[in-house]
C-alpha cells in the first residue's frame, strides 16, 4: 500500500505542531516524492533525507530524530530541510 492510498492529504496543512519527516530519496517503494510533498503541506515540517530505505531503519534514523528534538528542546528553530550523512552520524 502506498501513500497516496490515504485520505490524509486534506487535513496536513491543519497539523500544527514540529513534524520530522524521514524520507530517503533512493528508496522507489515508499515514493519520496509523497514525503516532499507532505513536506509542503505540512506548515513546520522539516525533511531530512536518509537515502535509502535501509537508512530510515537504522541507527542513523535514531541519531536523526535525537538530534531534531534536542535542537526544538534548545529552542533552535528547525530548518525545513536538515542535510545529513552518515559521517554526522559517526560524530554524534
């Protein structure tokens, strides 16, 4: 089952909180394309993009997420975009 198979495209503009959206740009069998566009719908999402669908499952996944609520928790504003790589990883 694929994204587009919800009904939820209508009610993301009204989420209304910080959101982190893991995509992995590589990966065919979850449609990136359907998480950039949550992305834009989605008023305070912010994207990182983790490659491949082994990255979304991965340590580097965790590393991820941490570093993203530590940043909300420390009142640093989140980018709409996080770059990242797994040589962060290593460092963090």
């Amino acid at each position: 089952m694929t994204v587009w198979s919800y009904e939820v495209w209508s009610i993301l503009r009204t989420v209304d909180c910080p959101t982190l959206i893991v995509n992995a740009l590589k990966d065919k069998l979850h449609e990136p394309e359907s998480m950039k566009r949550m992305v834009v719908a989605i008023p305070r999402a912010t994207e990182i993009d983790l490659e491949t669908n082994a990255g979304t499952h991965s340590k580097d996944v965790v590393r991820a997420i941490r570093s993203y609520i530590a940043q909300l928790a420390n009142g640093v504003p989140a980018a709409h975009e996080i770059p990242y790589s797994s040589s962060q990883a290593s460092s963090q």
